[in-house]
C-alpha cells in the first residue's frame, strides 16, 4: 500500500502496487488482513553472519537454498521451530538442538488440547517424527551467538543450565507479531498487540473490517474464518457472516491457547548487554537506550525504529524490553522505489 487516506465523506482512497502496475481505488468500506512479521527479541551475537529467523531460514528452503551438512541450532519460540526443523531435516542439514523457551508445563498443556484439533495434532506429530534424532528442550534457549567473522556456535540455557554448541547456522525467531501499520493509521482501537473487533469483525472505525493476524495470531484455519465473517458483513450479508461466528470462535480459541502456551518468558529481557544491537538499521546499542524513556523519545535521541524496516524489527523488541508500545504508522506501508512512488502520483 502506497498511500491510504480516510475521507471526510466516510469513504477510503486507496493507492497499492500489484503485479499489474501502481493502482488506485476509492471505496465504501475496506477488510484489513496484513498479516503478521517475525518478532526478533535480542541477545549478544544476534547480528552475526549465520544467525537467521526461523521464518527466513524456511523462505530460503523454499528457495532451493542447499542446507546440506549445515550444523544448525534453532531456538525461539512456537510451533514454526518444529516445521522448520523438519524441513531442514529433510533437506539434509544436521539439527544439532531446538530450544523452546516456553516451559515445559505451557507446551504440554497446550499439547494436551490438541486433541480437539486431530489435524493439527497429526502434523505435530508428523514434524516431531521428522526430527526424532534431535532433542527438543523445553524451558531453553539461546543466550549468545559467538563468533568472529560470522557465527561459530551458540550459548544456550538447557535444563537451567549453560552449554555450548559449536554451529554454522542459528534460526532464531519468539513467534509472530501482528502487522499493525495500516490499521493504527486509520485509528483503529488497538489492544495487547491487536486490532479490538466486534463480533462481525468490525474495527471501532466505521466502515473498517479487520481479518487474520491483524486481531491476534491464530493461525490460517482462523483466518480464514475471519476473512469470510469480515467480508460477507462488509458487503452487507450480515445474516450469512452470523452463521459463521461460531466456528470462527472455535478457531479463535486455539489461537488463544497459542499465545498462552509460547508467550515469550521473563529472562528474555535480560538477554542484551550494553553493546547488544537492538535496532540493526541504525546501529542503535541496548545501553544507548533508557527504560525511563517513551518510545518517541528512543526514536529522537537515537534515531531507534527511524530506519530502513522503519521499526518493523526492532519496535517488538523495544515494546518487549521495555514496554514502548509502536507508533502510528507511516506511508508507505512497505518499503518502495523511487519508481513506484513517482507512478503513484500519476495515478
């Protein structure tokens, strides 16, 4: 989206790019389903060469990147760490640990719950089979990458206590955060992370619907389910947007059950010393930053979230280390060339 504008007359304009060139679009009502990024949470060594998210490493395979022989250590948070693993496994790649920080007694209830979802249980079980010759730790994780030149291994907390592991590739990664950008520009009530709906989807703003990731992480079957309510009630079908609540609440409680089960835990915070990177854009140091600050005062002072990803990284870190919630987005939502922006304006 390369700019989006709310117009006195209640109706939206819209400029985006797509594959057909920069388009424009002036609408009644609109459904928001930006998806969700990555949360990166830091730690001494996270900038290193070799270290990745668990969600690049996975575009990568997807890529044809070859991982064969790699010695590779992942560690965060989530169901992803397990697909992940699976899939590097596959590709020959020789998962040496996955530490989940969650503790043992949250994965094994929210385990235990699977039950009421056969499908998902079934592919749990599918990635752990896939990786049955690595150990899953529960209650650990990575407390720094160590290396030179780039990443040579990894210090990790497991079982209370610290061990070292020599490896060529880290695939990091505390789970997903909603992608908030447009909604909090338009001035949508958020809360905890979130987009606050009522039961048909729709956002405190009129005439804006929000599906997906956008009102908490819940995964693809309730997202779906909240495509379908979100749009059927903005297109004026309320009567068939009602008779799917149900299912999509059914959804919405695994997704609730998720975030209770990998909610990132207390000692994370503690991970960066004063020379830690915590925004990679702007070479911004954890003992550059002071947790009696605001977040606007981050960003004037050090220049924290001001640039390229424009806070898309380290502003889940920042609100986690220090409970400095994001601003109000900016246009464009995404990064743009030059190019684009100058078709923009002609359309």
């Amino acid at each position: 989206v390369l700019d989006l504008v709310h117009e006195a007359e209640g109706h939206f304009n819209l400029i985006w790019r797509s594959r057909e060139g920069v388009r424009r679009v002036r609408a009644g009502s609109l459904v928001l389903a930006t998806g969700a990024r990555e949360r990166f949470l830091p730690f001494p060594g996270w900038s290193l060469p070799g270290v990745v998210g668990v969600g690049g490493a996975h575009a990568l395979l997807e890529s044809g990147v070859d991982f064969g022989g790699k010695r590779v250590v992942l560690s965060g948070s989530g169901p992803l760490l397990l697909s992940v693993g699976a899939g590097l496994s596959r590709a020959g790649a020789r998962v040496l640990l996955i530490a989940e920080q969650a503790s043992a007694g949250r994965v094994l209830r929210f385990g235990a719950g699977l039950w009421r979802t056969p499908a998902r249980l079934w592919e749990a079980g599918r990635y752990r089979l896939a990786t049955s010759g690595t150990p899953y730790r529960l209650g650990s994780w990575v407390t720094r990458a160590v290396g030179e030149d780039r990443l040579e291994g990894v210090e990790v907390v497991v079982g209370g206590k610290q061990h070292t592991i020599s490896c060529d590739i880290l695939c990091t990664g505390f789970g997903l955060v909603p992608d908030l950008t447009l909604p909090r520009l338009l001035g949508c009530d958020v809360a905890d992370g979130a987009v606050q709906v009522d039961r048909l989807q729709q956002s405190s703003v009129e005439g804006v619907w929000c599906a997906g990731e956008t009102t908490g992480i819940g995964g693809a079957d309730a997202a779906l389910l909240e495509g379908r309510v979100a749009g059927l009630a903005a297109s004026g079908a309320v009567r068939d947007a009602e008779a799917l609540t149900r299912r999509r609440d059914r959804a919405r409680g695994f997704a609730r059950a998720l975030e209770e089960a990998f909610r990132p835990r207390e000692e994370l915070r503690r991970l960066p010393d004063a020379d830690t990177i915590v925004c990679r854009c702007e070479d911004v140091r954890f003992g550059a930053l002071n947790p009696e600050w605001e977040g606007r005062q981050a960003k004037l002072y050090t220049r924290a979230g001001m640039g390229a990803c424009q806070g898309r990284v380290c502003g889940p870190a920042m609100e986690h280390l220090f409970g400095w919630p994001p601003g109000v987005g900016r246009i464009p939502a995404s990064v743009a060339t030059v190019d684009t922006l100058a078709d923009a304006g002609d359309a």
